[in-house]
C-alpha cells in the first residue's frame, strides 16, 4: 500500500485539465483516453480509492508509457506522471505476484557483470562474422537485448550536476549495458575522448544502472544494484556517462535511495556532453559533415541538458535543427519490443522530421534512441562518433 | 465501426467517466460503451439506435470542461468525438471556415492564422478543447472583452438530432431570419439537444500588431476602474486580465520570485491594432489612465518574449493557486462590468465570514470572475463552510445582476443553484425545449437543472 500511496500523493495534484493530451506521443497515436497522462494519474487514483481493482489490467495500461515525460514538461502543475507509473507498476506487481518472467530475466541477466561480458563478446562474435543480420527478426539478439536499455526514471524537475567545487583529478566512465553490449565501438570513441581531456581516467567495472528493474516492478533488484555502484565510484570526482538512459537514472537516486552517499553519488554524475563543454572541449569541424540532432528523453527532460550537445555538434559540423526533436523516438527501452505498432507509429513521424532537414546522418545520446533510430535507413550516430 | 472504436473494456470505460471539473471520480460515472464514430453517418446510425432503444448518449470532446457536461450520469453510450477532426473548407472570400467537431480549437486557429484569418475565441483550454465542446458550452476566453465568446463566431451548424435526424442551420448568409435561430439555441446547450457535428464559423482579418502592457496597482478596484476607463474612452484592449493579492502572492511562490508588499491587483493588457502608431496611440492613452488612478507600474512588453513572460504569469495563476492548498472550488460567475469591484468587495466579506481564503481573478474587460475557493474537502466541517461560500458568492453575483456562469456552463456542478438565477418559469421554459427536441431524454441525462 505504501507504494500506491507515494503513487497517488503525485497524481492528486492533477486537475484533469487536458494539457497533456496534446504532448503524449501514445496518445497522439491512438487517442484513447486511458493512454495519455491523465487517462493513467486517473486510473492511480482510482485504485487508491478502490473504484478500479488492482489487476493485469491496471497493470496493462500503466505498463503502456514511453515515460518520456512529454507529460510532465507541458503540465501546468508538473505533476511527475513518470514517477507515479513507476510505483504503480511496482504496487501493481507485487500484488500480482512479482515480475513477468522475461523481465526477471532479463534482471537476472542485466544483474550480473559476468554475463553482460559474456554476451557482448557473443554479440561482437556474430557481428565480426557479420551473421546478425542474418537471424529472423524475432531471434534476433539485438532486437531482444534492447530490452534492457531501459525506459525513463526521472525525478523531480531536470536537475544538472553541481559544479561548486569542480575537481576533476579523479575522472570514471560508467559503461552502460547498452553502450558494452550494442555500441562496443561506441563506447571506445567516448573513452578515448575522456583520455584526451582528462589527466587520469578509471574504468571501474560497474554495475548495470538498474533503470530495467526499476521500470518494470524489480525496485529491490534496482536498489541492490544503486548501493553497489555508490560504494564503487565513492572515491572519484566525477562519474561521467554517455547512454543518457544509465545518466538520468544515476542522477536521481537519492529518490529511492534515501542516503547521503547516493545523494553525492548523483551529484557527481555527468553526461559526456556536459562534461566535454564544462571541461572547453573543442571539437575539429568537417565543412563535409552534416547532422540533425535527437534529444533522448532522458537527457532533455531527464537531465535538463539541451544546449551542450548541440554547442558540440555546431562545432563539428552543419548542425541542422529537426522539428520536435524532443519527442519520444519510440523505443523508450523494452517499448519498442513489447508495442511494436506503436512504436513504429512514433518512429514513422521522428523520420518524416528527420528528412525534412536534408541532413545526412542523425546523432543521438542514448543507445536505446539508436537502436530504435536503426531502423530507419539514414545513419545514426552517438554524439562521440562525430565530435 | 472497428473494435477500436467501441471500447467495452471497464478501463477504457472508466477513462471517460470523468472531465476537468472538481466532480470525483465515480464508478457509477461509467458509461457502459465508448462509442467513437468517424462520420455523421455514424453519429446519426448511432442516435438512432439509441434512440430506438432509450440507450442515454453523452457527447464528448476532449473532457476539459469545468462543469462536468461531459460526465455520464446514466450509463449509455460515451460518445467521443475525438476521431471527427477535419477542416472541411476554408472559404476565404467570405473569411468563413467549416470544420468537423472534433478538431482542436488550436488547430483551427493555427490553420486560419497561417492564411492570415484570425479565429478569436480562445478558453484557457484553447490547445487541447475541441470547436464542438466549445460550442456545446459557448466557450468564452480572454479576448471575449473585444472579439466576443464562440457564439459570435458560430455562422451554422450540421446537428444529429435524438433520434439520428441530420439538421442543418444558418449557412454563410450574414443575414438570415428564415424560422428561429436554431444555431443560438444549440450554441451552449451542452449536448442536452443535439449532436453538434459540423460548424462553419466565421472569421476575421489577423490583427497587425499586438502589444502587452502589465500594471500594477494598490487595490483590485483601481484597476476594474483603470479598465472601465479605457472602455468608455473608446480604446477596447483585446483582452483585460486581473489578478488580486493572493493570486500575485501564489504566484510568486511558485516562481520563487519576490512581491513588493505593495501590490495588490495586477492588470495585464493586450491591444492590438493594424500598425506600430496605432499601438503607441493606445498604450499612451492607457498609461494616462492608469497615472490617474496611482498605478504603481505600467511596463510595455519591449518584443514577443517579454510578452510571452506577462502572460505565463496570467497563465500560470491556475496552478500557483492550486498549489496553496489541497483542493480548489474555482467559480465562474459573470456580472455587468461595473459591477466587478462590488461583487468582488462581497466576495472577499464571504471569505472572511467563513473563514476562508478565497483568491480572485478573471477577465476585468467583460466582468467574467473566476473566485477560487482554497480549501481541505476531506475536512467535512470545512466543507460545509466552503458550500455555503459558493452559494453566497452565486447570490452575490445574482444580486448585482450578474449570472451563475460567464463560460463553463452549468452541468453538474451548478445544477443546484439554477432555479435561483432562472426562476422557475425559466427552467420550465428550458424543460419544454428539451422535451420537443428530445422526448425520450436521452441526450446528456442529467444535466443543467
């Protein structure tokens, strides 16, 4: 009960004005009330006075969220829809009797170091030999292992890392599952440019984020990984990220884990953009280069940064400006696996965006936005592939 | 009609089992069908069916009105209209457009305003609300002190009657006395007479230039005077807009700003007009009246950005409000502009005599008031208290010749007092029109009185 009541102490505060109706990309989809914003804060409330049972129907529908918080953004009251869904689905499934099993799984898996490893060198395997293309679509491990790159958990409004006392002597990269398992090379480039502008930097062996667990009713899952990586990266400076998924989540502990040192962990958590412009990162321009540039849900309204990619990206090149480009891509983690209509729905109108700024590639900070951008046929590049 | 278009499931159900009033959300609110029909034909096919079969039908927009017009009272059929949204024709020789009612009252502007045709009403719900639930409640807006309320915007009507019948009324003529004037009677009925499906609605040419003025004064009165002054001089501000001390006070705790101690009305104005001179001409005009009455500050927006920060002010007062306390009763009285700073005077006495806080703003140009009543409902003492607040404040309006509501309409929520602003004969009177257009009832159940 104590989660559907922090649940329902949020969505009290909304008025069912309307606002989000007309941000929600689901909505936008499919315009059925029970999907947007308000639709889900009413259905919370609703269970917390026991006019809706708690069932897999409940669950179905809150489970039906991109937690992109486009909601939240427009509301007048910024009522954190993302935050209240996240502890309904937990109240919801431990009432059920605990996670869908795929999601255990993949919790089970994502838990575990070794096993992260271990697939990454399967998946690199397959790629070298160029025979990952070749598996159905439905077999296809990329496709499947996306699942852990993880919707959103955010917090209160944006927060930014604060910079008081801005040491940076001792520098970590934290490694996303998703960066280690799909990006491999990906995360080489964003080390060597941490190489380049720090004095000394670790690559401690770090635990996955945990946002997997914690969006999809595993939170005890997500605490024991949150403690470990605390108790890791207790003693360096800065912590710095490039999968903005692993950046927001890492950023907003102190929500779930109310100590102090999660509260210092997060602050000296950044976004490899945000840390390149802090630290006067310049990059060399290619005249021949032109990009548009994705906002990752977790990093605009996750994380409030805006400006600094895009400061980056009109260095290195013809920075062309997408309309909307901080709307949901569609793949918000398992979304695009679990909704596959829907998701191509929301994609199908990034692309036509996308396409009307002529540019020749699309850049993005979130593997889970590239592997979702994948699939349409301009390239997608992370940020640290063209700075 | 497909399976996605009648939803049966009790979740999709109970998702249209409530609207932006302050009504609870109820399990005896859920219709038993949501029914999304994509063309008049449907509409008809469906009203006709319900008809047949006296299944209650309650026509639906976005939900965002205040009243709770939208609730089904009576189980039926949910009819959303959310799937009808197309802008059928935009006839620029006689600035008319006709569109379906579903279509969000933002879209059509931002469509007329790209060919430089400006539709005026805009409700505060203005981006999310659809043209047919804003004609349903007569929506009104801030620029209702110079351009008027939907009504005035309302050339013709496509209406699905109760029993599947397709009327038309009015048209394009700009004069027309051919029978009663069918449109006004659907525009404000709250969906207890028909179903509105089609509208063409007239247009204007788009203002030129537009200017934002915020003045601050010692007391509300000052600036009802200030606007009062302005109107009977001859310069019509396209919108007026009051906020007294809590509001200021609310709103600057949600911004974390701080309030000199000093203000206790806020006026924020927008003019517009055909060039820069003219705008000048205006803004000098009202700077002089605003000296008279001892304004303490009269700031001109210097470009669109500045504009945009007075009126997030204006616009965010809601919410600023909402946040002071758990719940909140807002009101939607309307009275004779004169009349503003009495009622509000009596407003504030009822505050105190109940021992309430009672915030006030609203639309000083047409004397639209929306009192904001904050309160704990889960305290049944101070319930009491807060019902017999509202009722007070509804005989206040009434008493200086006002009326129960200016745009919201009455729905549920103001069924109760009614009969005190329309007597007996005229609720009688409403009652024989709703009988002769539908003389089963089935038509939004429970509504108005």
């Amino acid at each position: 009960m104590e989660l559907l009541n922090k649940a329902e102490k949020i969505v009290n505060a909304c008025d069912r004005c309307g606002t989000c109706l007309t941000v929600c990309p689901l909505f936008e989809a499919d315009g059925i009330e029970r999907t947007a914003a308000r639709g889900k804060n009413a259905i919370v409330r609703a269970l917390g006075s026991a006019i809706l049972e708690p069932g897999e129907e409940a669950l179905k529908a809150l489970d039906y969220c991109l937690l992109c918080r486009a909601c939240v953004d427009a509301c007048p009251g910024k009522v954190q829809t993302d935050e209240a869904v996240i502890y309904a689905r937990q109240f919801l499934t431990d009432k059920m009797g605990g996670a869908k099993g795929k999601y255990r799984l993949i919790g089970r898996f994502l838990g575990s170091r070794n096993s992260i490893k271990g697939m990454g060198h399967v998946l690199s395997l397959l790629r070298r030999l160029k025979i990952n293309r070749l598996l159905p679509l439905g077999l296809l491990p990329d496709e499947y292992l996306t699942a852990v790159a993880g919707p959103i958990i955010l917090g209160s409004h944006t927060n930014k890392t604060s910079h008081e006392s801005f040491r940076v002597e001792k520098v970590a990269y934290f490694e996303g599952c998703g960066m280690r398992l799909f990006f491999p090379s990906v995360a080489e480039k964003t080390k060597s440019l941490l190489h380049a502008t720090v004095r000394r930097l670790s690559i401690p062996d770090n635990f996955c984020c945990g946002l997997p667990h914690l969006a999809h009713g595993l939170m005890e899952d997500f605490i024991r990984l949150s403690e470990k990586n605390v108790a890791l990266f207790s003693d360096f400076d800065v912590i710095v990220t490039d999968c903005a998924s692993c950046g927001s989540t890492l950023k907003h502990l102190a929500r779930f884990i109310p100590t102090k040192e999660a509260a210092s962990f997060s602050q000296r958590v950044m976004d490899l953009s945000e840390f390149l412009v802090k630290m006067g990162y310049t990059p060399r321009r290619q005249e021949d280069l032109s990009f548009t540039y994705h906002d990752p849900c977790h990093l605009i309204r996750g994380q409030g940064i805006k400006w600094e990619p895009r400061k980056l990206l009109s260095q290195a090149g013809d920075l062309r400006e997408m309309s909307g480009a901080d709307v949901c891509c569609g793949g918000a983690g398992s979304f695009h696996l679990d909704y596959p209509l829907a998701a191509k729905h929301i994609l199908a109108r990034k692309k036509v965006s996308i396409e009307a700024t002529g540019a020749k590639m699309v850049i993005t900070g979130c593997p889970g936005c590239m592997i979702q951008l994948s699939k349409l046929s301009i390239p997608v590049c992370h940020l640290s592939q063209v700075i | 009609m497909g399976e996605r278009n009648c939803l049966e499931g009790e979740l999709d159900r109970f998702g249209y089992s409530y609207d932006a009033s302050f009504v609870s959300l109820s399990a005896r609110h859920k219709p038993e069908m949501v029914v999304r029909p994509a063309t008049v034909e449907e509409v008809s096919h469906l009203l006709s069916l319900a008809y047949e079969n006296e299944i209650p039908v309650t026509p639906r927009g976005a939900a965002s009105g205040r009243t709770g017009g939208s609730i089904p009272l009576a189980g039926g059929l949910a009819l959303s209209m959310d799937r009808m949204t197309r802008i059928w024709e935009l006839d620029e020789a006689n600035m008319m457009v006709t569109v379906e009612a579903g279509a969000r009252t933002a879209d059509v502007y931002d469509f007329c305003a790209a060919r430089g045709l400006f539709y005026p009403p805009d409700p505060a719900s203005w981006k999310f609300s659809t043209i047919g639930g804003n004609i349903a409640e007569n929506a009104g807006g801030m620029r209702a002190v110079k351009y008027g309320v939907t009504k005035n915007y309302v050339m013709g009507l496509e209406v699905v009657l109760a029993d599947g019948t397709v009327i038309n009324t009015g048209g394009k003529a700009i004069k027309n006395v051919t029978g009663y004037d069918l449109t006004s009677l659907f525009v404000g009925s709250e969906g207890t007479l028909g179903i509105i499906t089609k509208a063409i609605l007239r247009l204007i040419p788009m203002p030129k230039k537009r200017g934002t003025i915020q003045v601050m004064f010692a007391e509300l009165e000052e600036g009802c005077l200030a606007v009062q002054q302005m109107l009977v001089s001859g310069i019509t501000p396209a919108a007026a807009e009051i906020m007294d001390r809590i509001c200021l006070t609310a709103v600057a705790k949600h911004k974390n700003l701080t309030l000199d101690s000093s203000f206790g009305a806020c006026l924020i104005i927008e003019i517009d007009g055909s060039d820069e001179k003219e705008l000048e001409r205006q803004t000098k005009a009202i700077r002089a009246i605003a000296e008279g009455l001892k304004a303490f500050r009269f700031n001109v927006a210097q470009d669109s950005k500045e504009a945009e920060e007075l009126w997030a002010i204006r616009r965010g007062v809601s919410s600023a409000i909402a946040a002071l306390a758990p719940d909140r009763i807002g009101e939607d009285i309307s009275v004779p502009r004169s009349a503003f700073p009495e009622v509000v005077r009596r407003i504030n006495a009822i505050a105190q005599r109940h021992n309430l806080t009672i915030a006030v703003y609203g639309h000083a140009g047409d004397g639209n008031i929306h009192p904001s009543i904050l309160c704990n409902l889960k305290n049944p003492e101070e319930e009491r208290r807060v019902h017999k607040a509202v009722e007070e404040i509804f005989d206040a309006a009434l008493a200086v010749g006002g009326t129960l509501s200016g745009e919201h309409g009455i729905g549920i929520t103001k069924k109760p007092y009614i009969r005190k602003a329309l007597g007996d004969e005229g609720v009688k009177t409403l009652r024989a029109i709703k009988e002769a257009l539908d003389p089963k009832g089935i038509l939004n159940p429970g509504k108005i009185w």
